[in-house]
C-alpha cells in the first residue's frame, strides 16, 4: 500500500490552507468509514490533491491514483474509496482522456466497490468557482461528474460554497445520502478525522 507523505508542502497547498484558517467548527461526520482508503477523481481535477494532503497530514493509510480502475479494487485490499468529483478539461487533456472516457471509469469503479461492499465517499473540495469556470461557453463537465457520483455514494462532503444553489442538499434530502458541510478549507481535516475515527 502506497502511503505519501510530503515533508515539504507546496507553495500553493500553503497559500490555500492560509486562506482556510478560522476557529469555526466543521460538521462531523453521521457514518463512519473504514481505512485503508483509494483516493481518485472524476474529471481530473486538483480537488484531490486537497483531500490527499490532509490524508497524509494525519497520517491515514490510502493510496491515491488519478485514473483508479475497478481492477484497482479487485486487487487491493481498500475498505472505501473517496471519489473527488470536477472536471478539468486541462486535466483531462495532460491524462489524455476525454469527460467521456472519465465518466465510463468511474461507472465501473463505482459498481466494483458496490460489488464489494466498499464505501463509497463523494466529495467536491473546490467550491463554486470550480462548478462555475467551464473551459468554453456551454461546458457542463463537472456538473456530469457530480452527476456520476454523488448520487452513488454513501457519503457527500463538500465545502459549503459550492452548495450555494442547494445542489448537494437536493441529492442528499431526494436520495437521504448523508451531507456532510465544511466553510473553512482547513476544517476538510476534521471532516475526515470525523469520517474516519481518528
């Protein structure tokens, strides 16, 4: 099992936590999931690289692969899987795959821990600016990759910004999956400290 852990944080990771420091208390967590985690996304967005850095910083066992199959699942040993929806078309062109083939992956992946008994855990880290900048007038991707996932999942954390028009309290109060809220980008650590147990 492949456990990163950075001993030098990025310039940018650190710019963002500083933009998240605040005392407000994030939600916890109503269920509990089980480690070791596989972190991947849904439209290759940096949104997981958020979740990955505070899965390193409190030292929880997971491994994160962009482009994470079923296959992945059959092999491993994972207890849940954390699904980072939002499409970068950027991203998307530097993986050499199209929101189509992204979608097509993570269908597969989604059955495979439902075959399994895995948890599935949604998640969308990067607020409204990431649901609102498509690369071209009309561009609808990351709402495709909310689509694919969210509804699917045992778990929605989102930072409360990108919840602005209700989308994920809509999809939680219709299909009574769990939402869990966080306002600050430091306090996605406690949320997963609340999921996890830690």
């Amino acid at each position: 099992m492949n456990h990163y852990r950075r001993p030098v944080v990025g310039a940018a990771i650190l710019a963002w936590m500083a933009l998240g420091a605040g005392v407000v208390q994030a939600q916890e967590s109503p269920v509990q999931a089980e480690l070791p985690v596989l972190l991947t996304s849904c439209g290759q967005s940096p949104g997981p690289e958020r979740v990955k850095f505070f899965l390193g910083r409190l030292d929880m066992e997971y491994e994160y692969l962009d482009q994470a199959t079923a296959q992945h699942l059959i092999d491993g040993s994972f207890k849940s899987i954390i699904i980072v929806t939002g499409a970068s078309l950027k991203g998307m062109g530097a993986a050499g795959v199209s929101m189509e083939d992204e979608l097509e992956r993570t269908a597969t992946l989604i059955a495979e821990a439902k075959r399994q008994g895995i948890m599935i855990i949604s998640a969308h880290v990067e607020g409204m600016s990431r649901r609102a900048q498509g690369a071209a007038a009309g561009d609808n991707s990351d709402e495709q990759s909310i689509d694919a996932v969210m509804p699917e999942s045992q778990l929605m954390i989102v930072r409360e910004d990108g919840n602005e028009d209700r989308r994920f309290s809509i999809i939680s109060d219709n299909l009574g999956i769990p939402l869990v809220l966080f306002e600050k980008n430091m306090q996605l650590g406690e949320v997963l400290e609340s999921v996890f147990n830690q």
